[in-house]
C-alpha cells in the first residue's frame, strides 16, 4: 500500500506491492491530523490528534448496484460479507468479538465517494441536509480521472469524520478494476488479484484502522504481496489486538442495531435526491433498528482518504520499468 501522509482535509491512503520486508511492532489507529510519525494506539489523543472509531455499535454498508464488468453484484456483496465477517469475529480476551456489527444493507445507485453533512457547504432541503450511504464502487473505468488516484493502487477507502472528537460519519471503498484483474476464487496469480484479500485490508480502514508498523504478516500492512496474495484474507495478533482495541469485546445481544449513517440514508447521490429524509435501504429492516432523519451534523467534516493509514509518503519499492504496469497497491 503506497500511502501519502493523512491530511485533514482530503488525504488518501493506499495499498502496494510488496517487494521488501518492512519489520516493526504494532498496529495504529487512524486519526485526525496529519502528523505523519504519530502512531495512536489507544482512546486518547496526542494534542489536537484524535484517534477514529464508529461511536455506533453497528454500521451498514452498501454495494453499488452497477458491480462490475469482470465480478457480479452477489460475487462482490458475497466477498464483502465474508470481508466484515473475519473482523468481527476476530477472538479479542477471552475468545469474544470485538463490539461492533457491520450490515451488509444491499445495492444503491450512487457511487460517489461523498458526505452529506450540515458543515456549510452541503446543500439544504427545508432544513435538512441530503442523507448518505457507506458505498463500496468498482472503477472500472478512469480510474486515473480522479484526483488523488494513483495506477499502483489496488483499491482506495475514504473516510469522513468530526474533526474535534474523531467519530467516524462516514466511510467509501473503491476498487480499482480499470487497471488491475481481480479474481474472487483460490487462484489468485498475477496478474490476477485476490479480491477478499485486498477488501479484508479496506474493511481494516473501514472500521478505523491506519497501516501498521508490523511485518507483512499482518492484514493491515501497507503493502500487498503478490507471492502470497492471499495472506490478507486472514487477521495476525496484530490486525486483532487493534479492532479489539477500538471496539471492546461487549455483550451486543441485547443493544438495538441501527446500522444507517450518524446523517441518515440514501441511496441516491446528493445532487439526485429531492428530500433530505433518511429511509431504510431496499431489504434491509425489520425489528433491531429503526431508521432516523437525516441529522445536523455536531461539527466541520473532515476527510481522511484510505491513504489515511499511511503516516509516512513510504518510497515505492518493486517499481515496473518503463512501459510495464504499475505495481497493484489497494487503500
């Protein structure tokens, strides 16, 4: 994952390939600032740093209904599934999940990487603001049309989030199928790409965590090894005591499960929609959750693109010579 340093306002993270063991120790949290050597690895913050978390107990996602060309809407809604699953069950003290939940709460024809929040620039409906949905997009075209797009990235997760006290608003993947071939079986072989994989690390991201300072074992390294491109699909010590840390095992049992955004719901991009009211996304509800309005948002949004996991602009190591394609990299 070849990164560049988390800025506050539009930075990006992504992953590369591997060519060199990079050995460290822990994993990190991602954060507001853009101090590219802070490594937050617990709840308080260092200075006017905060470290990120979902403040819900349960978040939904949403799959673009386009898909893609090369993978079909339930191939990818399946791998995702199986993606959010391994962090879930991650085996925190004493064998129990980490507290969180994620949904997977079906298609939605917007694809944009955005967020719609009351922050002085987002358009106003009768006093409510356009509502939003976690989407994960396949690009399969233009990938390099879009700023802050690189051709060594695999896939790149953008989060939105308070400024002032790190909760997590909002989250978007995207996945580069314009420039790299994924493949959804167990025969990942470049050129191909394991897609659970490279979507297991994003979903890393997704839930609030930056690279991590440990070996190439771990899920959340910044680079993707193409020797062993399905290592990611499996979490280390590492990836563990990290979700573990942010969400602490609990007992969810008996907690309601709202998995729509903290600014409500949408399926349609915010210049299509005609009314700010959040509504249950197509399939998803029923007893458990309830849906709210779209709400007022409590500060400034600020934007941590993937990239936002790497701390450090880290040079890119197994570069193609010239005429050869970039090496994969995912956010």
């Amino acid at each position: 994952m070849s990164t560049k340093s988390a800025r506050c306002l539009g930075a990006a993270a992504a992953l590369a390939a591997l060519a060199t063991a990079q050995q460290a120790s822990a994993y990190c949290r991602s954060n507001t600032c853009k101090v590219s050597e802070l490594c937050l690895q617990d709840d308080m913050p260092v200075g006017y740093c905060r470290p990120l978390r979902w403040t819900s107990n349960c978040i939904g996602f949403n799959v673009q209904e386009d898909a893609s060309g090369e993978i079909s809407y339930q191939e990818i809604s399946d791998v995702l599934d199986a993606a959010f699953r391994t962090w879930q069950e991650a085996p925190c003290d004493g064998g129990r999940p980490p507290g969180i939940r994620v949904q997977n709460l079906g298609p939605v024809s917007c694809g944009a990487v955005e967020l719609n929040a009351r922050d002085g620039k987002t358009r106003i409906v009768d006093g409510l603001v356009p509502g939003n949905a976690n989407v994960v997009v396949f690009r399969d075209m233009d990938w390099l049309a879009t700023a802050g797009h690189r051709s060594e990235m695999l896939a790149l997760t953008t989060v939105q989030f308070d400024k002032n006290t790190g909760d997590l608003w909002g989250a978007d993947m995207e996945i580069n199928t314009n420039l790299y071939d994924f493949t959804v079986g167990d025969d990942s072989a470049a050129p191909r790409e394991d897609l659970l994989a490279v979507v297991t690390h994003e979903a890393g991201h997704f839930l609030g965590l930056d690279h991590t300072l440990a070996g190439p074992e771990a899920t959340m390294h910044d680079r993707y090894d193409r020797s062993d491109p399905m290592n990611f699909r499996t979490l280390h010590a590492d990836d563990i005591a990290g979700i573990c840390q942010i969400y602490p095992p609990r007992d969810l049992s008996t907690e309601e499960c709202n998995p729509i955004p903290p600014h409500g719901f949408s399926s349609e991009c915010a210049d299509d929609q005609l009314v700010a009211c959040g509504v249950a996304p197509p399939g998803a509800g029923g007893s458990g959750w309830s849906v709210p309005l779209a709400a007022a948002a409590l500060g400034a949004a600020a934007w941590l693109r993937a990239g936002a996991r790497g701390r450090r602009e880290r040079p890119r190591r197994g570069r193609p010579a010239a005429g050869e394609r970039g090496a994969p990299a995912v956010g």
